[in-house]
C-alpha cells in the first residue's frame, strides 16, 4: 500500500547509483514538490532506527536530506 502511495505522489523507481551505496533496496526519481509526502511516506515505513536515508541526487552527487 505504501509503494501505491508513492507511487501516486509520482515517483518512479530507479536502479541505485553506486555513488551511494550497494546495498540499498530502491531509489525513487521524485519530483521537489511532492519530496515532504514522500518523506512522511518513507518515514511512516522505516521509523527512525531503521537506518534508511533519503538523499538528493543532482548532476550526479547524492546529498543527503
């Protein structure tokens, strides 16, 4: 149900860029103004402990937010 959720807010899963990390699970293209609902989304799923991170990905360099 989640991922419908995002999914309605318009993301699109995207393979992970190795700057990151190998080991995460999925990436999301997002648009910015849907960014703060899809963190409410992300949140709700992995609560803080959980050891998810959200980054930003522009010209290619993550920066987390």
């Amino acid at each position: 149900m989640a991922a419908r959720n995002l999914k309605s807010l318009g993301a699109v899963v995207m393979p992970v860029p190795r700057c990151i990390s190998a080991s995460c699970g999925m990436a999301l293209r997002l648009e910015p103004e849907v960014l703060p609902a899809a963190r409410r989304q992300l949140e709700a799923l992995f609560p803080e402990g959980t050891g998810w991170r959200l980054y930003l990905i522009q010209d290619g360099q993550p920066r987390e937010v």
